[in-house]
C-alpha cells in the first residue's frame, strides 16, 4: 500500500467486524471449553467464530492489506508481508505465532 492511510474508513470497516465478533463470542459465554490445536496452543469454539467472521471480512474488504490472524498462523498460513506499510492483526498472532510476519509495520488489532 502506497497511499496514505484512511483510518476512519479503516475505522468503519473495522468497528462493525468487531463488534459482529463479540456477538459470536457472546453465544459461547459460559459454555466455551479449549481444545489443543496442532502447535499446541488452546482455541475455543468462540476464538473460531470470531475469526470466522472478521477474517474473511477482512481480506473481503480491504485486499491489498495483509491479515495475520493467530488461528491461521497456527496452521502456517499468515502471509509474509515484510515491505508493507500497514496490516490487520487479529490477536495474538504477531505476538505468538508470526511475529516476523509484519514486523515494523503499524497494525490494527481486532
């Protein structure tokens, strides 16, 4: 990405992703047990369908931004993006998993 960063539409992209996710997360209160996943890190039924949505979303939505999600990462298929200038990290991949996948490029969270 080149040009310069529109966070406020970033921000509406981003902001109804996020709280679609929480709503899926929601229906899992209370009830969401972990399970080991290949790495050995836990996932829950809620992490998947958070991700369910907001990944696709995403890539959907904005393509030319990279998407580093920690359930993808788990599976080896975050992509290896070191010249951007910005991407999407969906927690807690960059921190765990790919933490060379964008490094010293800005992100936003979700």
């Amino acid at each position: 990405m080149s040009a310069a960063l529109d966070l406020p539409a970033l921000l509406a992209v981003a902001r109804p992703l996020a709280e679609a996710a929480g709503r899926a997360i929601l229906l899992h209160y209370g009830t969401a047990e972990a399970v080991a996943k290949a790495d050995g890190s836990p996932v829950t039924a809620a992490d998947q369908a958070a991700e369910d949505i907001i990944l696709p979303a995403l890539k959907r939505l904005t393509p030319a931004i990279p998407v580093v999600s920690e359930e993808e990462a788990s599976k080896g298929l975050s992509p290896r993006c070191p010249a951007v200038d910005f991407g999407w990290s969906i927690p807690s991949t960059v921190r765990r998993n790919s933490s060379a996948a964008m490094a010293n490029s800005p992100s936003i969270s979700l």
